[in-house]
C-alpha cells in the first residue's frame, strides 16, 4: 500500500511540474509580447517626431504668411508701389530675402535655408508653375484680364507661395502653402 502511494505521489509530482516543451512555449510567447511592446514604443516615438517636425512646419509657414500679410498692409499706403516694395523686402536680394530658416527643422541636402518665398507678379503664371493650387491665372491689377506678365506697380493681389523642404526622421518632406496678399 505504502508502495502504491509512493507511486501514486510521484506520478502526481510528475504531472504538476512543467514539461521542456511547456517551458519554451510559454517562453516563446513572452518574447514575442517584448517584441511587440519594443515595437509599438519604437514606432510611437517616430510617429511622434515626425508629427513635431510637422507642426514646426506649419507654425513657421503661418508665421511667415501672418509677417508678410502685416508688411502688406503697411506698404499698402501707396497703392501703385506697395507690390514693388513686398518685392524689395521679400525677394531674392531683399531687405530680409526670399528664404527663411526654421529653428528645429534639419536643412535637406543642397539647400541653403528650409524656407523659401516666392512672390508672382506675373498674371499669366499658371498653379502648376507656382507648385500651389491658388486660382492662377488671375487678373492681378484690376484690369480685367489676366495676360499682363509685370503687375508690381499697379497690383491688388499678389500671390505667394511658402514652400519647406526639410530632412526628417523617415526622409525628406515638402509643404507648400499658397496664398495672397491684398494690397488697397
């Protein structure tokens, strides 16, 4: 009977302790959770700085246009030289030049500024020329046509694209954002 019992106890030990095979099953599927979790944190964190870089895009792109939105309204005293002298201010050469940086975003390669400013005096410029969809050709100076190629000293709209180019954490990104400035 003692014997039967000995037996009886080692075969239930037997059974309750856990096989090799059960082990590395259990096993398995702890590191496949680790990995998970390392993979949606790694994940998360890119998602993350991509959106930050994105958002520094958008607020130097509606910063830049709110500046040259004020400047407009300040050189628009004189109604015929106020797109010259946006001309003067923001074109290449210009007072404060037709490109901008952008404290936290990384330069692409072979730029010289993640900002650019494109000013168009041209009526006859087409949005796929200007890289922004803003409703060109359109007359610019009021005349009534849209075939004139130099409006800067009789314009009541001038538009303007703010394009960024920026390195990033997943590559090179590009916004461009098209608009208009409304001279009196």
């Amino acid at each position: 009977m003692k014997r039967l019992a000995r037996r009886s106890g080692r075969a239930q030990r037997a059974r309750a302790a856990l096989t090799l095979i059960e082990v590395a099953i259990a096993t398995s599927i702890l590191m496949i959770g680790i990995v998970s979790v390392l993979s949606a944190s790694s994940e998360m964190y890119s998602l993350r700085m991509a959106n930050r870089e994105r958002t520094l895009a958008q607020n130097a792109v509606r910063s830049m246009a709110e500046r040259m939105h004020a400047t407009a309204h300040a050189f628009s005293d004189e109604p015929g030289t106020w797109a010259k002298e946006l001309g003067a201010a923001y074109g290449p050469g210009g007072s404060f030049g037709a490109s901008f940086a952008v404290e936290g975003l990384t330069l692409a390669a072979g730029d010289e500024s993640v900002g650019r400013i494109q000013l168009c005096s041209d009526e006859t410029r087409a949005d796929a020329d200007l890289g922004a969809k803003i409703g060109m050709p359109r007359d610019l100076n009021g005349d009534g046509d849209a075939d004139d190629i130099d409006v800067s000293s009789g314009a009541r709209l001038l538009p303007v694209v703010l394009t960024l180019r920026w390195r990033g954490e997943d590559g090179t990104h590009l916004l461009r954002h098209g608009f208009y400035l409304l001279g009196r």
